[in-house]
C-alpha cells in the first residue's frame, strides 16, 4: 500500500487501468493492507477482489481519479 501510494497519481492510473495488472496491485494492495491494519471490511473487500477484482479495479479508477485514494481504503 504504502509504495502504491508513493507513485505519482499517473503512474496509479496506468497500473489500475491495465487488467491484468490491476488484478495483481489490487490483491496485493489490499491483502497487505488487510494484514497490516486488520478489519472486517478490508477483509471483505479483500476477498471480493480476489474474486472479482476486475469490477472493483474499474471502480478503483474512478475513485483515484476523484479522490486520490482506493475505494474503502
């Protein structure tokens, strides 16, 4: 999370907006913040990731786009 964060706010664009990509910083994201930080929610939503992290990834975008963080994070 925390070097995800460090990046410029182009170089998250690009990494969210790459599918495949963005699975994999998705799941890595928030599973180090779920272990990190502990949580019902985080680990709900670390598990829809795992699952269906295409939507929350497309839904990730948006976000940062307006509020330059992750969505529930």
């Amino acid at each position: 999370m925390t070097w995800f964060n460090k990046q410029s706010r182009l170089v998250q664009i690009i990494l969210l907006l790459i599918p495949v990509v963005n699975w994999v910083v998705e799941i890595i994201v928030r599973w180090s913040t779920y272990f990190k930080k502990g949580g019902v929610v985080r680990l709900v939503i670390s598990i829809v990731v795992l699952f269906g992290g295409l939507f929350v990834g497309w839904l990730d975008v948006i976000w940062t786009l307006l509020f330059k963080k992750l969505f529930l994070q």
